[in-house]
C-alpha cells in the first residue's frame, strides 16, 4: 500500500510524476532553443547596429522652443501678434502673440549644438546626440498622442513598440523579460503603452514601479529552490495536459510561459537591481546613491545593469499623468522636471559609452508632442498642446552623434525640412535593430498588422 505523502515537498515530488526532473532544463535553459518558444532569441531581417533599446519617455508635452530647438527669430519678436492654424485641437485662423523662450540656450560640444539651460547636463555630451527638430504627430490630445508614441496608433489599442521588437527578436536571456518599463507610474493613456495587445501575451512590458520593494514578492522567503521546482513542475505539467484540450490558447500559453520566466527573474532580477557593486562614482555620474530604490537616476543605471543582462527593450518614465510636463499655466515647471532627469540621462550616455555598450544601445528620448510657441495673451506664463512641431533625439545604435536632422520655421510652428513622423521614428528604431518595419507584420483579424501601419520611412541620413 502506497502511504500518503506527509510533506508538502514529498507531495509536490510525486505529483509531479517525475516531471520535476526535466522540466528544470526546460525552465533554466532548453526552452531557448525550443522552436516553438516564441521568446527565443531570433535574427531580424538585415544586419543590425542596434542590440537593444533604452526608450526614455517624458509625459506630458516638454517645450521644444524652451529646450532643443533655438529660434532666435521667437526672441526677437516676442510679444508679435501672429495668426495660427491650430489651437487646442481645432483648426481655422487664430490671431494670437509670439512668446519666447523662457530659457537661454548656449552651443555645446565641437558639434556646436544648441541646447537650453534645462539640459546643461545633456549639452556635454549631445556630440553624442542626434537631434530631431522638425518632429511632428497626429494628435494634440494626450491619449491620443502617448498611445500614437508607443503604438504606432493614436486611435485604436495596437501592441506597444517594445512588444513590437520582443515578438521580432525574442530575448537573449531567458531569465528576464524581454521587454520592462521602469516607471512610477503610467502616463496618458495607462497601461496599453506597454501591452502586447493581439501579439503573444509574453511579448508584453513587465511594469517596475521604483521604491523599496521594486519587484514585490519575486521569491516567497520561505521557499527553496528544489521545492519551487517542483511547484512549477506540477503547474506546467497540468497547463501543458490542459493545454492540448484547448487549441491555440494564447492566454494559457502565455501564463505557462510567465510562470517560467517569474522563476528565473528569482535568482537573476534581484542582483540586477542591487546597485551594491557599482562604484561611488558611477553612482555619482547618474546622480543617485547607493540604497536609492527610486528616482530617474536609478531608473537610468538599473536600466543600463537589465541592457548588460540581456533585456531588450526597456522604458524609463520620469513621472506619470500627474505633475508632469504639461505646462499651461507655467513653464517653470520644466526647471524641476529637467533637473531630474538631465544628469542620469547625460551619466547613462556616458556609463554606456565608457563601457564600449553605446554603439549597440540604441538610446532614444521623445514625448508626446511639443508646446505652442505662441498664446492668445502675450504676457501669459504657460504653453498649450503643439504636435505640428517638436523635438527628440537618438544616440548610440548606428545614429551619428553631434547633428541635428530637421529644421522648423522660424518660429518652431511647422516642420520646414527634413520632417520627421512618429511612424518614422519607429521604422528608424527597427530598421537599426535588424528589422524590416513593413516585413514585421502579425496576421489578426483577417489582415497583416505592424508597428508603422501603412506608414513610415527609414531616416537613412542621420545614420551611420
């Protein structure tokens, strides 16, 4: 007579039939090489200069004319009365007043690039920065805009851009997602900025909200190795059994397949985000310390130790839809929200370079849209929602470093050269990860899908 086990170890063991043993190589390693493992690592569709992504996002609107796009002609004729074609989100003639910038701008670096006093920190090393100044979206309306920056969409749900590149690339390390979003909170349009949407659920960014406990309950204490093992032995082996009876289940596929990555960030996430081992120094160039579990500058350096592990695509958030940069009533505000993301910013470009990591990290920064450079009271302190213009930039990855690409009017309202779309920023970021952005398509509801929809042109000339 078989006895009945009397521990929850020994109950797990002969649950699992067995299944223990083999499963560990398939959780720690054989799933790599499985075919049908939709994270395994793949090639893309050409040679890449790009390995990964480090994504920096600022929500709410920042104000090219108060940061990277120097329109001397705006200084001069501060206070001109003009008539615009938009305001807030409606068209037609507007008579309104030119308002200057309420920041001064300096040239940096042998490049000369100007940049404004909010980023003194940014403007030693923008040799290093391509910047964009004659970006331009669709919307004006937040929602819209943050889901057209992520997604490729500003009107419907679409997978987010690091699911994008997860789907097309897998991961190189089985123990960390693909794809992670360091943010404290969501900004515009919430969660959908890193869902999978219609691709694999897996393929989704796994969301690190910064404070003490970053990764909350990634290992129960009271659990070991062996025993959890077996715990995730018995739960396969029963989803794979349930599995077979349910064709095509990409929900349950996709649970299976987190339950096996939640096991291996047990023994790998919790070191990647201990910053014990990093020197004062670093420490000090991304303006953070040692036992810090939040702010930019540890999104920034943790971002750089999940880019050495292997992670693909990673976000960095400096703040959520509350005090953000969507500055009506008041551009200082852009002083305080510059100051906390200038200095980590400027250390992880230089972090990455001194580690020789910068020319296969593609680092971009961008935000919804950009500020209007006028305002129906010529004395008022603010700036409202602009996407007929604004400005990002790209570095590392293949991009040349110390250019501006694109021009605005001479007033930062319209693009006048070189313009640059939200779908060509994403079809750049692809093309210089290896990927073809109109062969990277998904089949759903009876039509191919991808990240620049119908749209989308490579920026040849600002790459190297």
């Amino acid at each position: 007579m078989n006895r009945f086990p009397t521990t929850r170890r020994e109950f797990l063991s002969r649950a699992s039939g067995g299944f223990a043993a083999t499963a560990l190589a398939g959780l720690c390693g054989d799933l790599q090489a499985a075919s049908d493992d939709p994270l395994a690592p793949r090639s893309g569709h050409h040679a890449a200069k790009a390995e990964r992504v480090i994504f920096l996002y600022s929500t709410g609107g920042t104000s090219h004319v108060d940061s990277f796009n120097h329109r001397p002609q705006l200084i001069a004729d501060h206070g001109k009365s003009i008539t615009a074609s938009r305001w807030l989100n409606k068209s037609g003639d507007f008579k309104r007043f030119l308002i200057k910038p309420r920041y001064a701008f300096k040239q940096y670096g042998e490049s000369g690039t100007w940049v404004s006093d909010l980023f003194p920190h940014l403007g030693s090393v923008i040799d290093d920065v391509c910047v964009l100044n004659a970006m331009h979206c669709e919307s004006d309306g937040h929602d819209k805009a943050t889901l057209a920056a992520h997604t490729g969409s500003a009107q419907f749900a679409r997978p987010s851009a690091g699911s994008w590149v997860s789907y097309g690339l897998g991961t190189v390390n089985q123990n960390l997602p693909s794809f992670m979003v360091l943010a404290p909170a969501a900004p515009y349009a919430g969660a959908q900025t890193w869902a999978s949407d219609f691709l694999p659920a897996c393929h989704q960014g796994t969301h690190v909200i910064p404070g003490s406990e970053p990764l909350p309950n990634i290992r129960p204490q009271d659990t070991d190795d062996a025993l959890q093992q077996m715990e995730l032995a018995l739960r396969r082996n029963l989803n794979q059994t349930h599995l077979q009876q349910r064709a095509a289940d990409q929900a349950l596929d996709a649970r299976i397949r987190s339950f096996e990555t939640a096991f291996g960030m047990q023994r790998e996430a919790p070191e990647a985000f201990d910053l014990s081992d990093e020197t004062q120094a670093t420490l000090e160039l991304y303006g953070t310390e040692r036992d810090a579990t939040a702010g930019f500058g540890w999104q920034c350096l943790v971002a750089r130790r999940l880019a050495e592990r292997g992670v693909r695509f990673l976000e960095l958030i400096d703040v959520g839809s509350n005090s953000n940069w969507d500055s009506h009533g008041n551009m200082g505000d852009h002083q305080r929200l510059a100051k906390a993301i200038d200095k980590p910013i400027a250390g992880l470009l230089t972090d990455l370079k001194q580690r020789g990591m910068l020319e296969s990290t593609l680092v971009v920064w961008t935000t919804e849209f950009g500020r209007t450079p006028f305002h129906q009271n010529a004395n008022h302190a603010g700036r409202e929602h602009h996407n007929l213009c604004f400005s990002s930039w790209m570095a590392g990855g293949g991009v040349k470093g110390g250019i501006v690409h694109g021009h605005s009017d001479e007033y930062g309202i319209r693009t006048a050269e070189d313009a640059v779309h939200t779908h060509d920023l994403h079809a750049t970021m692809l093309h210089l990860l290896g990927l073809d952005h109109e062969r990277l398509t998904y089949r759903h509801a009876g039509r191919d899908y991808r990240l620049t929809d119908v749209h989308g042109r490579v920026v040849h000339e600002i790459l190297t």
